[in-house]
C-alpha cells in the first residue's frame, strides 16, 4: 500500500507502508512410533532457521514465528534415533504434525571379539584430559552412579555445578558465568509455566550435538532424562578453559557440560 502525504508547498511525498514479515508456526506431537506413547523434554530444530522447541510430558510442541517457506524439522530424544520431516509452511498458516521416534536398538554385547580399538571419541577425551584443563569422569568414575541421578554424581564429583529442581524436572546451572541475571534465560515459555528460574545454566553437548545452548526461549535441558548405563565419559568446563571444539555461537557463557554415550 503506498500513502501519500500533503506538505507545506505543493510537493508530495510518498511513503511505502510497512509490511509485516510473513511467518508461519508449527506445533503438534513427539510419540514413539510403535506406541504413540509421548515423548518428553525432545529437542525440536526447525531448519536453517535455528529455532528451537521443547516437547512437554504430552509430548506436545509449538514454535511460532517462522519464516514462511521450506524448511527441514529435526528432532533429538535420548534413546531414540535422529528424526528429520521436510515441512511448507505458508503465511499465517499453523501447520500441525506428529513426529513418531524410532527407538535406538541396544547394543548387544560381542563374545568373539580378540581386540577391540579405542573409540575416537574416547582418544580425544584422554587428550584433553592429559591438558589438566576442565574436570574429566569416566567409566570408572560414573560406575558406582549408574543407580543415580546425573545431578547427583556432578555434585558429588565436579564442583561449581548445581542443580535447579522445578516442576519434577533438574536442570544444570553454575553459580560462576554471566555476571548479569538480567541476560540469564530461564528456558521457554513451557519451562516458564512449570516455575523455572532465572540461572546459569550450562551448556549440554551429547556426542557432539548441542542440546542446550543457553540461548533465550530455548528449552531447558532436563538432566533427569540421562541414563548414567549408558554413559561412557563426562567433561566440565568453566568459560575460561573451554576447548575450541566446544566453543559454538556463542554458547557456553556459564559452563559446558559434555557427554560421551556407550556407542
């Protein structure tokens, strides 16, 4: 729509309205695929866009406010193998799906094997361990846990890690970090509904994905989901001595948190 505004002389000016952007949202449900029984606490990306969405104990999701076009969903759930839907999303269109997981088959023990080579990701971990930088469990460390809370072996083993309990749910925060809590997230509107507040969360990397950013509107990561079975390695970071390889968009401002699983 174009205005055209009268001024003192007989000159006219014209001013192009602003338009506002064209966006779309899209919500719906995480389930296992042979149940349909909800999956909680799911990380949802929507595509290049670099938004994300938490599923609730429904299984329910909505992320609102996306640019219209194409874009490729992916959703990560421990436990379950890596799910991805391409998706068109129209102006003002509210586009509704369920996103159905497969679980991850267990891994069977091997009875023929004569050696075995060390995982790369366990090379690395003994590599960064050997700096003396950063605070390093293994499976040593983790077995008398298995039984426990991820939560409950940090604070018996890494000091400066706490835990923030909220609705039955336990994040990881760090009493060190952002000096302003005016620029602490606390999680998204769902994390805000439950009673989550404002702390230094850490930074979560399992296998090498990024599950928890500290970004603003970003779902917390609920540490009571993580089966210390089936973890093989942990390190902490303060920001200070934070390897390069974890250091991603600018995450990270109150620690990070790295996870290795049996694979």
């Amino acid at each position: 729509m174009l205005l055209q505004l009268g001024w003192l002389s007989s000159s006219r000016v014209t001013i192009a309205a602003q338009q506002p952007p064209a966006t779309g949202a899209l919500s719906g449900r995480v389930i296992v695929d042979s149940t349909a029984l909800p999956v909680a606490d799911a990380l949802i990306t929507i595509g290049a866009t670099g938004r994300t969405a938490g599923s609730d104990r429904a299984g329910a999701f909505v992320a609102v406010g996306l640019p219209v076009g194409v874009h490729t969903v992916t959703v990560r759930a421990l436990g379950f193998s890596v799910f991805e839907l391409r998706i068109q999303l129209d102006t003002g269109q509210r586009l509704e799906v369920d996103m159905a997981l497969t679980r991850q088959p267990p891994e069977l023990a091997r009875v023929d094997v004569v050696t075995r080579s060390v995982p790369k990701f366990l090379k690395d971990f003994d590599a960064r361990r050997r700096t003396g930088l950063g605070r390093f469990l293994d499976t040593t460390d983790i077995a008398p846990y298995v039984n426990s809370q991820l939560a409950t072996l940090l604070a018996s083993r890494v000091p400066g890690v706490r835990q923030v309990r909220f609705a039955g749910r336990t994040a990881l925060a760090s009493g060190r970090g952002s000096a302003s809590m005016e620029l602490i997230p606390n999680g998204d509107i769902m994390d805000r509904n439950l009673g989550a507040p404002r702390a230094c969360y850490l930074q979560i990397v399992i296998d090498d994905v990024m599950l928890y950013q500290g970004r603003a509107e970003e779902r917390l990561f609920n540490a009571d989901n993580v089966d210390l079975q089936a973890v093989a390695a942990i390190e902490f970071y303060a920001v200070s001595n934070r390897p390069s390889e974890f250091k991603r968009a600018g995450g990270g401002a109150c620690g990070t948190l790295v996870l290795w699983t049996k694979r």
